[in-house]
C-alpha cells in the first residue's frame, strides 16, 4: 500500500480517512495519490508522482483523487499508469470504494456518475505517523478569487454539523492526540449553509467548552474578512486556542487585492493583527503571499513587502504567480517570468530575515512543545523545535531554548 498527498492540510485528513477505509475493506496491492492543483508545478507534481509511484509498485491499482485529479480528470484517464480517478464529491464515500473492490472497474467516479451520492464515511482517520490530528470541518467556496482554481475542483461550501465535528474531536481525544487541527478550503465560512447563525467562532468556542480534556487546538489558513467576534474572542482570552494563525493575505496593495476579487483591504489586515497581537503577544502569523500577479507593478510589490513588517508576520508561504485554465486572472496582463522569480526571491529572503528574527526573540525562553518525532516538535505559535536528546512523540514537554539554525530552535528539557 502506498498513499501520497500533495497539497493542503485538507488533503492530508483526506488521505488519512482513505486510508483507515481501504484498511476496513482490506484492500491489497493500492497506491493512492491526492493531487493538487493551486499551482502549475503542484499539478506537474502531481503527475510526477502518478507516473514515479507506479513504476515503483507496478503491480498495485492505481487510484487518484484530489483537485488536480478531479479538474484534469480526462488527462488522469488517459494515463497509462492510472486505473480509477476519483472525483473529490466521492473521494470519501465507503460506497464507492467498496464497489471499486467488487466491480474491479475502471475509469471516473464522481459528479458524472450515476452511483455518485456525495456521501462520507463515519470512519476517523488513524493518524497512526502523526503527533496530531486534521479534522474536515468545511470543504468548499463561495468565493472566486481571480486567480483560484480550487472552487472548480471541490464546488460551493459545504459545513461538516457541529454534532458531527464534536463527535469525532471526542474520539479523537479519547484517542490520546493532544492537539487538532480544524480544517478546509475556506473555514471561516463554516456555517453559512448551515440552519441557525452559528459561525466559525460558536462552533470553536463550543469545541473547547465540551471537550476540557483537549490540550491545543488549531486553525488552519483563515480569510481575514470573516474573523467574526467570538473568533477573535477566544483567540485572545483561551490559552488552549493556539497562538498561531496563518491568513490568506496574498497581497498588501488595495488594487491587486481588488483585482484578486479579495473582500479584505490591506487596512484590514493591520487592524486585525494589531488588535490579536495587543491582547496576546506571543501570538505568531503567517501569511500566503503571492509575487507577480498580473498588473502588479514594483511599487505594488513593495507594498506587499510592507505589509510582512507592518502585521508582523513571521512565516511566508510564497507562491509565485502561475496562471490556472479558466481563472479571470490568466486572461489579465501579466508579469513576465524573469520579475515573478525576481520578486519570489525577494520574498524568500525576506522570510528567511523573518524567521531568524523571531526565532532571536525566543532564544532563552521555556516553550510547552508536542513532539511531533523523537527529535522534533512545535511550539504553540508553530515554531519548529528540534531537541538532542529523544522525547516520546505525541507528549507535550516543557523545553528551554538554547540555541537556534536557519530553520528550527534548538531546546533541551
């Protein structure tokens, strides 16, 4: 059996429910690959791996699912290599994959299909390699940012029920994981189709509320524009919300993010992290930030290089600009290749002077840290710690920092 996931947190609880499945149907001989596709080499890469993967195990059926895999599901058939593709609406309805096993048929299952019901298993992931745990809370977007592709692969929101989210938090408790994390395509919308008011912060509140014996929570990347006020309640009042939240900011100039079809404004973005970083300090941000955006001149770009200082953002996910089939942004004047890599380079260092900088700040500190393997773990603003001597992995310990590299702390107990 082999499983790869390319891609964002939600893929990776995708993968792992995938997995706990094919255990229950004891299915032999499987390579599963969860492509991507929010970029021109993450849908390359997803390829690469279909093809490398079955050469490695060229007996195993080969089953593919993901954005890339349910967008590009003509190019998937194609392949030689692949024997199913399955559609994101499927991916994880025990249904499907039972008859998989029985059938032994091939090609597209998914929104085209007659059997398609979009169900989802009840089984939990396993989450047996990792220190903690990814929960679906929302799949799904409403919105059409201009550059996006991903709406196209995984359809309007769609808000797992809060019975249903504390149901499997519990298990997972009782499981022994001592940090989740809540995550989607776009989580704070979580809700919306829902029946009631309830937003993404009555559903965190109520999470901590009911299961006490939960450690860390997490969010995963969050729009800015939808921090309701219990969100930020909790953020700055509850120490067992963690204090790290990574937001999709993409850009710091006004008109590049109205051209991104952006709903929060560079303002916005100062006031929040502002106001977050007034009531608690310790909090961490990181930020999604993308060079090159078609139109985007250097005196925009210098904005955005502005913004990393003026919300205090210590970790930059940096994407340069890659044009998507059928996104508005593609159809936009573009910057040339040679001024993306120019700016992405920029950006990088600039992470880099970021990081170093806040890892300055901790040197000397004592830090509560889950280990995520014998020899390194995460703080609770998400800053990696690497420790030289063994810890049990999944245990929170209290660690001194000492000493730091490029890319982690160094911390003994």
């Amino acid at each position: 059996m082999k499983f790869k996931t390319l891609g964002c947190r939600l893929n990776t609880f995708e993968t792992e429910t995938i997995k706990s499945i094919t255990e229950k149907l004891d299915y032999k001989n499987l390579t599963f690959v969860n492509t991507c596709s929010v970029t021109k080499e993450a849908a390359k890469n997803s390829k690469k791996y279909v093809r490398q993967l079955k050469k490695s195990a060229p007996n195993n059926k080969v089953i593919v699912s993901g954005c890339d895999a349910h967008i590009e599901k003509e190019t998937y058939i194609k392949m030689p290599e692949v024997d199913v593709v399955l559609g994101n609406d499927v991916k994880l309805d025990e249904a499907i994959w039972r008859e998989i096993t029985k059938s032994g048929r091939i090609g597209f299952f998914g929104k085209t299909d007659e059997k398609s019901n979009n169900k989802k298993t009840k089984i939990l992931p396993n989450f047996t390699k990792r220190s903690r745990a990814y929960l679906e809370i929302q799949n799904g977007c409403d919105h059409s940012c201009t550059f996006c592709i991903i709406p196209q692969g995984r359809g309007l929101s769609k808000s797992v029920e809060p019975d249903t989210i504390l149901e499997k938090i519990n298990n997972l408790v009782d499981k022994g994981f001592k940090e989740i994390v809540l995550t989607g395509v776009d989580i704070t919308c979580w809700g919306s189709d829902l029946t009631g008011n309830d937003k993404l912060g009555d559903l965190v509140i109520k999470i901590l509320d009911k299961t006490p014996n939960l450690p860390r929570l997490r969010l995963s990347s969050i729009d800015v524009s939808e921090m309701d006020d219990g969100l930020l309640h909790v953020f700055k009042t509850n120490k067992r919300m963690m204090p790290h939240l990574h937001l999709s900011l993409q850009s710091g100039n006004n008109l590049i993010l109205k051209r991104m079809k952006r709903r929060h404004s560079r303002e916005q973005a100062i006031d929040l992290c502002k106001n977050l970083k007034a009531a608690r300090p310790e909090l961490t941000f990181g930020a999604d930030l993308i060079a090159g955006f078609p139109t985007e001149s250097d005196t925009m770009f210098s904005d955005t290089l502005k913004l990393v200082d003026e919300c205090d953002v210590s970790w930059l996910h940096i994407f340069p600009y890659s044009g998507r089939p059928n996104t508005p942004a593609s159809r936009m004047p573009q910057v040339n290749q040679q001024e993306i890599s120019k700016r992405s380079k920029v950006l990088r260092e600039l992470a880099q002077r970021k990081k170093a900088q806040h890892f300055a700040k901790l040197k000397g500190k004592t830090l509560s840290v889950l280990m995520e393997s014998e020899f390194k773990g995460r703080a609770e603003d998400f800053t990696e710690i690497i420790t030289s001597t063994p810890l049990k992995t999944g245990e929170i310990y209290t660690l001194k920092v000492y000493n730091y590299n490029a890319d982690s702390l160094i911390a003994r107990d």
